[in-house]
C-alpha cells in the first residue's frame, strides 16, 4: 500500500528518537566500480522502458552533463500541465519523440527538444473514481512497443495506441468480474505497464480499501487476456481457471486461516508498481503488495504467513506460470510492501560473479536475491529499523518483535520504518562508475494500534487500524518533527553498508537518476531539482522548480544535445493524506508541469505562490458532540484526500475553509450527492447518512476554528 495512517495519535510515548545512519568519514570516499553492468542494447540517447533497459537500473551513458559541465545547466523548455494533483510519471523517448502520462491517465507526444505537442489523448476517466484510490489519480508511465504506446488507465483499462498519431488501436477492461468484491470492490491502475515477448503485464492497486491481488497479461497486438496470475487464494480454495491455481493450492492457501476476515476483504497483494522483466532469466518478477486489511489478526486470525502478501514472486512472461517465490515480511501488518522498485545487477559476491535481484522495500533492509533462483543472498538495513531483530542468514526469514505484533498485543507499537516505509515507490538507480545503488531513503515512524469493533465497509479505507490523528498541538508536533527525515542514500550493494547520504528537508522526495557524467539527480519534496557527485554527493547544481517533486528524472539526447527530464508536481498519498506531517519544514503546493533541462539552456519559469490557502477564521456555531462523531467518520472516509485532521498539504482543497460549510444543504449536495463528481468529489451518500454527513460538517467546523 502507499498510503499511510502514520499520521495517527502521537503522544508523548510515541516519540521515538530514532537513529539515523551514521557514517564514518572513511565511509565517504568514493568506492572503485563493483559490478559488471548488463549488456545497454537501447540507443544511448533513448530512454525507451519505465527504467531505461529492461534491468530497470535507471542509468543513463550520456556525458555531456558531467561533474565539469552541470553548472552551465539550464531550463531549456517546460510546459504546463492542467492538473492540481501530484505527477510521478517516467517519460519516454524514442528517436527524439517524447511520450508522457499525466495525472488522469491522460498521454501526449511531445517534441523532445522543443517541447512542441504532437498530439494529446484523453481516455475520459470519470471524476468518480478518484475515491477508490489512496494516493492520489497519478499514472507512473507507459510502454512502447513496436509503434504503440501503452499505458494504464485510473479506472482500470489498459489502453494501446497509435505513436504516430496517438489514435486508438485497442483498449481492455484489466479488472476480472469473478475479482470483485461486493461493494468494497475498489481496483485502480496508476503503475506503468511492462512488455516482454510481446505480452502487456499490468497490475493494480486498491488494497488499502479491499480488494485481491493480480497481475494480467494481455497480447500486444490485439489486446485479447493471455494468462491471469492471482497473488493471495480465493476464498475456500476455490480455482479461478487461472494460471495460479496450482501454487495458490499448494502452497499459499495454507498459509491464511480459512476463516479470517479476508474471505470478505481480499486479502490485498496488490501488485501496484513493480514488475520487471530479466532478458537473462527470461523471468517476470511481481513485487506483491500489503494485506487487506492491515491488522493480522483480523485479516487471518493471527496465523500463517499469508503467501503471497510483501514477497517477490518469479513468473514466465509468455504464460504467467509460476517459477518461484521469496517472501520479504511475512505476517505483514504494517504495510511493509515488497512493491518498491527492482532492479537487475552483475555483482561479484564473495569471489562470484551473481546475477542478482536487489531492492530496498519499505521494511528497511536492502535485499539480494539470485534471479534465477531465488534464493536469499543478503538483507541488510539500509536504514533503522525496529521491528525484527534480525534475518536468518540462510532463509531471509525475519525474527520479528513480539511487541511488534500489535494487532495480537493489543497494544499501541511505535513502528520505525512507519507504512510509508524506508523507501517507497520512487525509483532508485545504479552507476557501474561507482558500484552505488542511490535510494530516496525516509524516516516517518508511526504508531500501529488495533481498531476496536473494526468493520468492513463499502467506501474509505479498511485497514483495521487506530486511525486516530496527530494531535493538533504545536509542541507535539515539533516533538514529532525532529524524528521525520528525507536523504538521498548512497549504497555499495558488495560491501552491504553506506557509502554517503545527502540529508535533504523534508522526507517524499523524488526518484532517482545516475548517468554517465557522474551525476545524481534527484528532485525534494520542497521544490528544489539538484545535482549530486556521484561519487561522494557533493551539490553540483539546484534549480528551483516552486514545488515539490515526487517522480524521477531521466536523460535522453536529439542531435547531440543532452537533456534531463522531470515531472514536477507536488502529490501522491503523503501530501494528500499526511496533514501536519506534510507541513513539517515543507509548504510546497502543486504547480504540475514538465522541466526539460540542457546545458545553457534559456527557458524560466513564471513567478508563482509558493503557499497554499490562505486560511480565514469561521465563526459559524458547531455542535461538540457531533463535531467528534465527525472526527471518526471524516477520518474513513475524507482523510485520504484531504488530509490528517482536515489539514491539507497544498495539493486538493483544504476542508476547513470551504465555502460548502456554510449551510447543511449545501455541504450535503457536495458531500452527499457528488455536485462535484466530475472533478474527483464523489457522493458518499450511499455509506454515510444524512446526519453522519453533518457531523463531518460540525467536525470541519471545528477545526476551522
């Protein structure tokens, strides 16, 4: 899952002063060249695939941009994008043409030097659909294949078209009927699509709301379903005529109690960002999602390990079929996902030259896995860690805290990564230059706690947790903020430690991109698009973007020129649900738009606000009691969007001043009955009642005050 409650109840015993890495100062001179990189079949100045190559190392050979030359870099065309919410998309370039996904899952073709538009789609995803998503309608990328981009859709279509001219060729519903789940039924798509021996895989998001996982594969000439893999049983064991009925059979479903509460959930296991294909291995690895809902106990009854919840599963990409599996956090209930980013290395361990899997999933510890095979290498921490003591060194199994199982204890758990993780979603990358794996690496602790009397219901999230705010106390929140971090990380996945970190702000920043001129870019969460030395992570070069940036860059040349690339738009599920947590030494608002970047380049950016609403004071009455039934039902259902306690965090509209306040009808034609549904406010009409909509409004009140 992306999303987090991590901005729940912070008390004085949830303040925890966790440690960040330390670093001696030996630990910052640069390290010699550690791995033999993959063979670079892609033009040197294509970015072609969601990573570049299909090992997904996001490097790029281009050196025009180099630690000599990145000074003289600047704007060279950006464009303005019609959109309020984040962007995290990775662009593609193919002989000089520039194709990006926005939020929405809208696509363009671009002039990739001039920033000319060749044409725009619009697939027409209905504003409704934005409350079944946690983190914001984002699209993270598309795929190109034999003249044909391909991209997924918010409301789960995947879409093939025309490069040339951007027409339809085919689009497909990727959600399954006998995949849906009543009325918590709530799939998203907002990853990139992979391709491999012409096979379109797509995964989805929604288990943060109930939902079962899968991944599909579709034939890239026609569009028609190839094979289904599903990640976690059907209820009963029963088959779903898929290519994952066998192993679901014989090894997950043992695994989950056969009565726990996800018969009616789903179980979770969405496959929501990483897949990627190895040439090598000819292997598809699936980076498995969190469970539905969060809390072990009430998902399995407390037992089992839940296959295949936070684990990377190895499958044919002809035929889906099944090759193997390693599970990273079993029992999860802390949202400890195994969806972040892969990537595919050459690595001499221990005298060996392995062919390997790495990854830095949110559970804090770096993993090495053969790709092959699958067995367990190394898990180190890339970070600090509190929930398992250690990793068998020949399993990969953790020892887990008892006092960690805070669904069995009853009890409230400081969790240190929190459910954002160590490392989320934003690409990291690879320099065979320096042998360092460079990570967007966070610190957001977060107390876990069991909902008492939890219930599934139709709309909002389900998670089975305390989804109790931060108290809305300057001090509390200053406590909080000196344990909140954001660094860029530089790792020597051979010797298994830190290289150097380049301590950044705030915590959600952007990806990350390695080139050839020994540069590192990356954007920050508070707005600034900075180049690092590769080698050490001096700051080359700033430029800033006047707001906060979450996707990752890339590098691609036309007629010789070198260009940096990145989507800037502040967004994602931290800025919309964070609240406080999102404002601690961070004020950036949305202004989505594409930054192309060049040596002397010319271009400049307009002058803007920086600052999101100006608040004013409300001085309509309020009811006590109903503004604090408020609190609960705005925190299931609201806060998703609008943030932890009503505090927007500069990218959809902050509750507390809103003019629908002013009568009850009104606040209920909007809350209600969707006045506003074409542009993402959905009526919750259907799981709230005419008076559970007025105690929202008296809570907003309230905190407007």
């Amino acid at each position: 899952m992306r999303s987090a409650a991590f901005f729940r109840t912070f008390g004085a015993a949830c303040l925890v002063a966790a440690a960040p890495l330390r670093l001696a100062a030996a630990d910052l001179a640069p390290a010699p060249a550690a791995s033999t990189p993959l063979a670079d079949p892609v033009p040197r100045g294509d970015w072609p695939q969601y990573g570049r190559t299909a090992s997904e190392q996001r490097y790029s050979p281009l050196d025009a941009v180099n630690t000599a030359t990145v000074g003289r870099l600047g704007l060279a065309w950006h464009q303005d994008l019609p959109s309020m919410r984040g962007e995290e998309a990775t662009p593609l370039v193919i002989d000089g043409i520039m194709y990006v996904t926005t939020n929405w899952s809208r696509v363009e073709a671009l002039d990739a030097a001039t920033g000319a538009v060749l044409w725009h789609y619009d697939p027409g995803v209905p504003g409704t659909v934005a409350s079944r998503g946690c983190c914001d309608t984002v699209n993270r990328g598309a795929a190109y294949w034999k003249g044909r981009i391909y991209f997924g859709t918010f409301d789960g279509r995947l879409i093939a078209l025309d490069a040339r001219t951007g027409h339809l060729v085919w689009s497909v519903d990727t959600i399954p009927v006998d995949a849906a789940l009543g009325d918590i039924r709530s799939y998203t798509v907002d990853g990139a699509p992979r391709i491999a021996k012409g096979v379109v895989m797509i995964g989805n998001g929604g288990a943060e709301f109930g939902a079962r996982g899968f991944v599909s594969g579709f034939d890239a000439e026609t569009g028609k379903l190839k094979w289904r893999f599903f990640t976690v049983p059907a209820p009963g064991n029963k088959p779903d005529h898929a290519v994952s009925d066998a192993i679901l059979a014989k090894a997950a479903y043992p695994t989950w109690s056969p009565d726990g509460g996800w018969v009616h959930s789903g179980g979770g296991g969405t496959v929501w960002d990483s897949i990627v294909y190895d040439p090598v291995t000819d292997l598809v690895y699936l980076g498995v999602g969190n469970g539905a809902p969060w809390s072990y106990k009430f998902r399995s009854n407390g037992t089992g390990d839940n296959l295949f919840l936070a684990s990377i599963v190895a499958i044919r990409p002809e035929t889906g079929e099944y090759v193997w599996h390693f599970q990273e956090t079993p029992k999860d209930q802390w949202d400890f996902t195994a969806s972040q980013p892969m990537m595919i290395l050459d690595l001499p361990l221990k005298g060996e030259m392995r062919h390997v899997i790495v990854q830095a999933p949110k559970n804090g510890f770096f993993y090495t896995l053969d790709a092959r095979t699958g067995a367990f290498i190394s898990a180190i921490p890339y970070t600090f860690q509190n929930w398992a003591r250690s990793i068998d060194p020949v399993t990969g199994r953790p020892d887990i805290v008892p006092d960690a199982m805070w669904s069995l204890t009853g009890k409230t758990w400081m969790g240190i990564p929190g459910s954002l993780g160590g490392h989320n979603w934003a690409p990291m990358s690879y320099s065979p230059k320096t042998g360092y794996v460079y990570i967007p690496a966070q610190q957001l602790p977060e107390p876990f706690k069991a909902r008492e009397n939890f219930r599934l219901h139709g709309m909002g999230v389900n998670l089975g947790i305390d989804m109790t705010g931060l108290p809305d106390d300057p001090q509390v929140v200053a406590e909080v903020s000196k344990t909140v971090q954001g660094w860029l990380l530089a790792w020597d996945p051979v010797a298994g430690k830190a290289a150097f970190r380049v301590p950044h702000d705030a915590p959600w920043n952007g990806g990350v991109l390695a080139t050839a001129g020994d540069i590192v870019f990356q954007g920050t969460a508070t707005g600034r698009f900075e180049a690092y030395d590769a080698r050490n992570g001096k700051t080359l070069y700033t430029f800033d973007a006047h707001t906060g940036i979450v996707a990752p860059p890339i590098s691609y040349e036309v007629k010789g020129r070198q260009y940096v690339a990145v989507m800037a738009g502040w967004g994602g599920v931290f800025p919309l649900m964070g609240g406080a947590l999102a404002r601690i030494r961070n004020h950036s608002v949305n202004h989505a738009r594409l930054l192309v970047f060049a040596l002397d380049g010319k271009d400049h950016l307009p002058v803007e606000t920086r600052q999101g609403q100006v608040p004013v004071r409300n001085t309509l009455p309020f009811d006590a009691a109903r503004a604090q039934r408020g609190y609960a039902h705005y925190q299931d259902y609201c806060m998703a969007c609008h943030g932890d306690n009503a505090i927007a965090a500069g990218v959809l509209p902050d509750l507390r001043w809103s003019g629908a306040l002013e009568t009850r009808d009104g606040f209920y034609s909007v809350v209600g009955r969707g006045a506003l549904a074409n542009y993402g406010m959905v009526g919750f009409d259907k799981a709230l009642s005419p008076n559970d909509i007025e105690d929202i409004r008296n809570f907003l009140l309230k905190r407007s005050r």
